[in-house]
C-alpha cells in the first residue's frame, strides 16, 4: 500500500493541493494552494489534513504526532528553504502562523497562532535583522499572548471580565499614562513580555516553552482541539456541519505587518457582503497584525477612495479628519492598492463568485492570506447571483443554485414602516454592518440574551465588541449594536452571514457592563430597556418601532422567475383566509394544498352554531344547527376560492376533535344552555362524555364524517355552492374535496360516496356544473400501507406529514417538547423530525403510498401538506419522488420554489452522471 499522505505543501507558485481538494485540506488550505496555482503572492506554508484531525479524536495526541512527525519536519524545511530563513534559528528566525481551515468556513470559531518560533533569543536575532526593536518585541508579545490564551488555557475569569492578557496592557497604560496600544514604547513592550510571561506561570504553574518544535506541536494539537470547543460544536450544529469532518491544520510563514508605517493588513470584499452591490470594499490598518481590524481595538481604515468617503459621512468624520487621520489605503499606498484591486478581480473571475479575502503587506508588498466564498445576507446573496448571471460570470442553472433556500426568509422579514421611521428619533449613529428591522430589549450579555429569548422575550444584543464566544447570543437577538468595530467586524461578518440588523461601531455609545447599563448624550439606558436598530442606514433608537411586511420584487422577483424554468413541482400554499391567499399568490403560489375549515367555526357567532350541533342529542338538531353553519361556510369559501381563481383549492373537511369546541367555561356553558333550552348540567355532561384520553387519536378526521355524516354533507354542500355561485359571476374555482385521516379503504368509500351524492344534488338543483375531485390525506400510516385500494375512491393524496411523523414515531407533537431537546443534543435525532421529514422511516411509508397509489390509479396527483412542504431538504425528497406539489405557509412560498427549482437541478445532474458512469463502465469492459 502506497503511504498514507498528510502533508500538503504550497509556496512560489506551486501547490500539492488545489481548490477542489477542501473535503482533505480545508477550505482555507485548499484555497491557499489554488492561488499559488494562479500566481497570487502568498506565503509559503503547509497543510496538515482533515484526516489528521480525525485520526487525533480517535487515537489521541502521540499517536497523532508520531503519525504526521517526519512528513511535517520536512514540510518546514521546505519552507525555510523558500524563504531563506530558519526554524528555531536565533540568528535568522522562521516564524510561523498555524490556523486552523474545516471544509467549511467556520470563521473565527477555531484557533490561530501568530509569530510562532519566537523566544528570549530569537527576538534578539529579529532586532538584529530587521533593525526594528518595536516590531520584534510586539511580534513577540502577541505570540505570547495568543499561545497563552489558546494553547495554556488562560481565559478571562468570569463573563464580565476582560482578557488578563488585556489587562495586564490596560494597567500598564495607565501606569504610562498612555491611551493607545500603539504608543507603546519598546521598553513597555519588553515590559509586557515579562508580565505575560509570569502570569502564564502564575496561572498554569507552567513556564512559557521556549523551543519552537514544542511550540509548533503545542499548536497544532490545539487547533485540532478547537474543533471541539463549545462554540465551534455550536456554529456546526446551527450550520449543520457534521462533527464527523475534522479540520485541517495550515501552517504558513509569517509576513508582517506590524513593521512600521509602510506595513498593513486588512481584510476585503470583492462585492459588497450586506447589499450585493458591486462594489470593492474592506478595512486595513496600518502597522498591525491579524485580527486587529476585525477585533475593533482600533478603528479600522477603508480600503477605497469612494468607500472612505462613504464611511466619514456615516460616522460624522469632516473630510479634513478623514484625509489626515483615516485615509484610504488607495490614497495612503496607492501602488499596493493597484495590486489589491486587480487581485480581487483575479480572484473574484477565477471563482466566479463574491470572495472574502485576507491580506498583509509588509514594507510596500502585497501577500493574500486567505481567500474564500463570502457570507452574505440574503438580499446580497440574491443579488449577486443575478447580477453575475447578468454579467455572464455565471449561468442561469448556477444563478439558481447560488441562493440558500432558507436564507430567502429574510428578505420576507418584516421592515420598517417608512412614516414610523421618520417620525422616530434617533439616539445615535453607527455603521449600517448588516440590513434589516430590529426591535427588541437590551440585553449586555450572551448567554443572557439566550437565557431571555427562550422566555420569549424579544432582545437586542449590545456588546462594546463581539468575539466568537458571543454566537449563541447573537443567534438568540433580534439585532446586534456594538460601540466599537467597523464594517468588517466579527459582529459585522457574523451578523451578515446570519443575516441578522446590525449597526457597529456606534461610538458615542458608552457600555458599562458592570452597572449593565448604557449612556449616550447624557441618556442612559438600561438592560430591559426598549430599543430599535436600522441596519440599513446605522440609526440606533430608543424605541420600539412599528414594522411591515416587504415585498417580492426586482432581483427577487427575478429569481423566481428563473426558479420556473427548472422546477417541475408545483408549489402551493396552506392558507385559510382569502388574505392569506392573496399573499401567496403574490409569491408565486400556484393553488392551495390545505385550507383547514376548523377555524371557520371558531368566529364571532359560528362558534355557537358550532356547539349546538356538538351538543345536540341527535341528528335533527345536529342538521338544524348545521344548516346556520352553512351560509357561513359557504361564503368563506367564495371568499377564498375568488381570491385563488383559476388556480386548485383543497378543500380539507373538518379534522380535529369535535372536543375541542365545546364550552370548557362556566359562562359560556350556561350561555348555551340557554340558548338551546336545557339545562346547564345535561350541557356539562355532554362535554365530560366528549372528552377523550387521547384526542389525537380520538374521535376526529374522516371518522367525524362517517359517524355524523350531516357534517360532511354541510361541508360538501357549501363547497361546491360556492364555486357555482362564483361560476355565475363568471369566476372560476377549482375545488378539490379532501377527506383527512383516512385509515381504511372502506372509510374512504363512504366519506367519497356522501360527497359525490351531496354534489350531485346540488348539481341538479342549480342545473348546473363544475369541476372538482375528490381526494384524501395519506397521514395515518395504514393509509400509506393499503394506498392502493384507497386510491380506488381517492383521485388524489396529500401527505398529511406532521400527522404521519407523529403516529409512526409515536410522539405526540404537544408533549414532544420535553424530551426532543434532549434527544437532538445526545443526538439521537440528527434533526426535529416535525421540522426536517424523516426520510429514513416517514419517507418509506410515503414512497410506498405514492408507489401503491399510483399502481392503482395511473397519473394520480400526488402532493405534501405537512409543516415539510417548506422545508428545502423534504422539498427535494418529494421532487425525487415525483410529487406533483408541495404545499407550504405563504411565507414559505419562495423558499420552496428555489428549493423545488434546485431539487431538479440536481436530480437532473446526478441522472447524468450515472449515465456517463455507465458509459464509461461498458466502454471500459469492450476494452
Ligand atoms: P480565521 O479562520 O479565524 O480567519 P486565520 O487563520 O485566517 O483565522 O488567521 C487569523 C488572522 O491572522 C488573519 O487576519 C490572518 O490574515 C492572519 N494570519 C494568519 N496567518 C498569517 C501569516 N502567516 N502571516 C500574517 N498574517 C497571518
Ligand atoms: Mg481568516
Ligand atoms: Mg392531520
């Protein structure tokens, strides 16, 4: 067997791995080797692979090491030899960063080191060569202080502590009396190494290693241990990131750019991550390193002209200002900015798509540090995928598969009522990080904004800074504010890529997290109070703000257009109400799936009328009592079929408890008993004979229709009324009848022949027709195992799936919520099987019903109603099962547009390739 490679090398233009290497070398790495393949300056490194990492979970660290030892030794000489420098020298030190990269991006929930190989000696020897004491000793601090944290272990104490490592930097400063991290002297720098040094053995009873092999297999264990740290586990879960995959190590040389005054780094997008405009931007600082511009210690500088100008008119900044102490990077080293510029269009064209990029530049040259698909919202994910259709970077089949289904719901996100806005004052001003209407309570804290949202509570997460560990919180809030940080921010990226508002960077203001409370202008805030953020201008105001829903158009609008040309589902809605109805049709709907009549009885008067037919001991007064419900029916559903017309309707006749409409109250128990003359105890009695063990399984669905047939009578009757009134106005409905928690075929024959005999008499009393069909739900799983003799009476099936799940799993779905949580997080269940279909078992019994039902009725129709009907990946199991629609809420309309679209996208393709894997199999056998 040829030996196992976990090794990966890169630098001077030459790689081992490539872009599509990701599953082995991380996206980082992977992307690393891909632009030295295309001639884009980056640092020479090596990446150690995802495999290596598994291998770590399960075989534990010595094993690991003696595993990837030679290979990874070889792997820095090969580097030392590229850059002229050494590992371990004191002279000539090669210094290291050691990041860690999964398949994908998971940015900043894993650990980096920077400057490794530094020690007491080796920072005398880079004084020496580069002739700047300031550089070596700030290198070496950082180091100190990111191995410290990382790889020993020493944390803030508590949540409203800072960093100790920080502190120690605060106190000093004020003994300084210093206010900037870059007035530092020298001598303060040495002095710091010194004072982190003792705090790391005071802490840990451990000195600080000095020899950089131990360092570097220090680092390279703890990024493999970062995988599994609270808030990585956490992104994955809520990205549904397997814990299985691992990630990858990228060990890389050290470029600088913290030597002086003609170094800088920064980070950049090729397109802008919150709008989708296509517009170059990002943020540099000049003589810093790594995570300075997003960390908001300082305020970070616009890369462009046009966006520095943009920026000082957000943040208040008079052009002189701007110009002398925030100039852009075109303007402060125009020539690096040349290379930049033309960089990211390299980049962008290369991988056809908007890309997040990292770079340094140490003394006037350029290095990229990354580069990689950026997280946007969901607007820019929309926009950008048809701008680049437009500019023919893309083509309209990977237009369509570029927009996450999911993330469509926030531009169906409410928005600021425009009057509301105006009229509202502002408090204060920060950067518009990500778009959208925020409204909620202050909360300071993140595991607190968690703890208040699941007592249903709405929040707004303010926070001086963001930091990875803030993640759950940011989840939890409606919007995000920070006082420091700029546009590309962790709370920035992070809110985008979550598409959630947030305004950074609002300056003016000041958190105290001790007094959890804020001031601004003389105003204070406190933790509970209300407040409303606009992450699309930056305007923070203290108050809660009305919102509206928005509206489907432009891009958008487009998108969907586009989603026609691939998918063959239909999509439908579940929609009760002719206002529901209408915004669905708005989204694209293309008829109704499930209109429940149970709410229909619940209104105004209907309820009475409901009751008495409950109540009543036989069936003369059950009819009496129906023959009130029926004007009522029937007009809703004029209502509702005018607003569908042309377009199908499923009618679902009345499916729940009867139990569950009856008088529970004193009240309104002798309330009906009055109005039906009897007494308040024989209407008492009625409801305790009613009620039942197990409703759900109870007296409900078709067996209502079958044991009081008046009902189903009623409701036929005031269906098909509807649609031949509608007819006569010249409006056309199409109703189709639907008789739920079918069990047996015999249930099904009776509940068909009443409606047909109900229609036919209607018929003749009009003298007139329509068309209609007559259909069942497929939820109780018997009905899926003798599918092909219901279909005998049924002329089409809608899965009934939240039913469906719950009787085959056998969890109730009311008392589901006590042990659910538990089962996702011992993972027992990958998912909630109510929200994500259960393919494995759910989805046998509906694929066997649609095989039966359609052996027995040819070409019969075929559709989903449950909570699934939205979801992308149950979405895509119903195209495979050659469903002919899925019926979702009306907010979820597009979502299952773009998720049907991209189901036969992707069916098609995988159709493909099995046959040119066929081909090629037989042409290799007549070989
Ligand atoms: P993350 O995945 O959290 O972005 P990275 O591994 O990209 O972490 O590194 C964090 C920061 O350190 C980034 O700003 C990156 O550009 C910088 N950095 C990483 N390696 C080097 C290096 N070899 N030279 C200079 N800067 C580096
Ligand atoms: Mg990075
Ligand atoms: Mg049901």
């Amino acid at each position: 067997m040829a030996k196992e490679k976990h090794v990966y090398l890169f630098g001077d233009k030459k790689a081992e791995g490539r872009a599509n290497m990701k599953n082995l070398l991380g996206g980082k790495g992977a992307n690393l080797a891909e632009m030295n393949l295309i001639g884009i300056p980056v640092p020479p490194g090596f990446t150690i692979t995802t495999e290596v990492s598994t291998a770590y979970n399960a075989k534990g660290r010595e094993k690991t090491l003696s595993m990837i030892k030679k290979e990874v030794e070889e792997a820095v000489h090969a580097v030392e030899e590229m850059m002229g420098t050494k590992f371990g020298s004191n002279e000539n030190p090669c210094l290291m960063s050691v990041r860690s990269g999964a398949r994908a991006s998971m940015p900043g929930m894993m650990d980096t080191i920077l400057n490794l190989g530094l020690n007491d000696a080796a920072v005398e020897g880079l004084t020496k060569r580069t002739g700047n004491d300031r550089f070596a000793w700030d290198s070496y601090r950082r180091f100190i202080q990111m191995y410290g944290d990382v790889v020993m272990g020493l944390k803030p104490a508590s949540k409203e502590d800072s960093d100790p490592f920080e502190e120690i930097i605060e106190v000093l400063k004020e003994e300084k009396t210093i206010e900037n991290d870059t007035d530092l002297s020298t001598d303060d720098l040495k002095e710091l190494v010194k004072r982190f040094k003792k705090a790391v053995k005071d802490n840990t009873g451990k000195d600080f290693p000095e020899d950089p092999w131990e360092q570097l297999w220090g680092s390279i264990i703890s990024v493999f241990d970062s995988w599994n740290n609270e808030r990585a586990v956490y992104y994955r879960k809520l990205n549904n990131i397997p814990h299985e995959w691992g990630t990858a190590v990228n060990v890389q040389a050290m470029v600088f750019g913290n030597m002086g005054e003609s170094s800088a780094t920064g980070v950049a997008f090729t397109r802008d991550a919150g709008t989708g405009e296509n517009i170059f931007n990002g943020e540099y600082l000049i003589n810093a390193q790594g995570e300075d511009v997003v960390a908001g210690i300082r305020t970070p500088q616009q890369i462009t002209k046009e966006g520095s100008l943009r920026w000082a008119k957000l943040a208040n900044v008079s052009e002189e200002d701007r110009a002398s102490k925030f100039p852009s990077l075109e303007e402060t080293m125009p020539e690096v900015y040349k290379e930049l510029f033309d960089t990211q269009n390299k980049l962008e064209n290369h991988y056809r798509d908007m890309q997040d990029l990292e770079f340094t530049i140490q003394d006037g040259k350029l290095w990229l540090l990354q580069t990689r698909n950026g997280k946007r919202t969901g607007a820019a994910m929309v926009k950008i995928a048809i701008d680049m259709l437009e500019e023919g970077l893309i083509d309209k089949k990977t237009a369509v598969m570029r927009v996450e289904p999911n993330k469509l719901d926030e531009l169906l996100h409410p928005v600021f009522d425009k009057k509301a806005i105006k009229d509202a004052k502002d408090i204060a001003k920060g950067l518009p990080a990500s778009p959208g209407a925020a409204t909620g309570q202050i909360v300071f804290f993140a595991d607190e904004a968690e703890e208040w949202k699941n007592q249903g509570k709405e929040v707004i997460l303010v926070r001086i800074e963001t930091s990875p560990e803030d993640l759950k919180g940011m989840t939890a809030a409606n919007g995000i504010l920070t006082a420091r940080g700029g546009m590309t921010s962790h709370a920035a990226v992070v809110a985008r890529g979550m598409g959630k508002c947030c305004v950074s960077g609002a300056g003016s203001v000041k958190i105290n997290y001790k007094t959890r409370s804020l001031k601004v202008d003389g105003l204070e805030l406190k933790e509970g109070d209300w407040m409303s953020l606009d992450g699309s201008t930056g305007y923070v105001y203290a108050d809660k703000i009305k919102t509206i829903e928005p509206e489907m158009s432009g891009n958008f609008g487009e998108l969907m257009d586009l989603t026609n040309q691939f998918a063959k589902m239909a999509v439908r809605t579940n929609a009760d109400t002719p206002h529901d109805s209408e915004l669905a049709r708005n989204f694209g709907a293309k008829g109704i799936g499930l209109c429940r009549t149970e709410h229909m009885f619940f209104e105004g008067d209907r309820i009475k009328a409901m009751r008495e037919m409950i109540l009543s001991k036989n069936e003369v007064g059950r009819r009496k009592a129906l023959d009130k419900i029926l004007p009522m029916q029937r007009k809703d559903f004029e209502g509702i079929f005018e607003a569908m017309q042309d377009l199908p309707v499923t009618v679902r006749l009345l499916d729940p408890p009867l139990h569950e409409f009856v008088p529970h109250e004193e009240e309104n128990q002798q309330e009906m008993a009055d109005d039906m003359g009897v007494s308040v105890e024989e209407i008492k009695k009625t409801v305790e004979d009613l009620s039942e063990f197990n409703p759900m399984l109870g007296h409900r669905g078709c067996r209502l229709g079958n044991t009081y047939p008046e009902i189903t009578e009623m409701q036929a009757r005031a269906i098909i009324e509807a649609a031949l009134n509608l007819k006569k106005r010249g409006i056309t409905a199409i109703p189709e009848i639907m008789i739920p928690l079918t069990g047996t075929p015999e249930e099904m024959k009776m509940q068909e022949e009443i409606v047909r005999s109900t229609v036919e008499a209607v018929f003749a009393e009009y003298n007139d027709r329509v068309d209609y069909l007559v259909g069942t739900m497929i939820e109780v799983p018997r009905a899926a195992l003798v599918a092909d003799k219901i279909a005998e009476s049924a002329e089409f099936f809608s899965f009934g799936t939240n039913d469906m799940t719950q009787m085959t799993y056998g969890y109730s779905r009311d008392d589901a919520g006590k042990f659910l949580p538990i089962y996702l997080d011992k993972n027992i269940l990958k998912n909630d099987p109510f929200q994500v279909l259960d393919q494995e078992g759910v989805g046998q019994l509906m694929k066997l019903g649609v095989k039966l039902g359609r052996k027995a009725k040819k070409g019969l129709k075929v559709g989903i109603c449950g909570e699934h009907g939205g979801e992308p990946s149950s979405v895509e199991f119903c195209n495979s099962l050659k469903f002919n629609y899925v019926s979702c809420s009306p907010f979820r309309v597009p979502i299952a547009r773009l998720a049907a679209a991209q189901a036969e996208i992707k069916r098609k393709e995988a159709k493909k390739a099995k046959k040119e894997a066929k081909k090629a199999a037989k042409k290799n056998k007549k070989k």
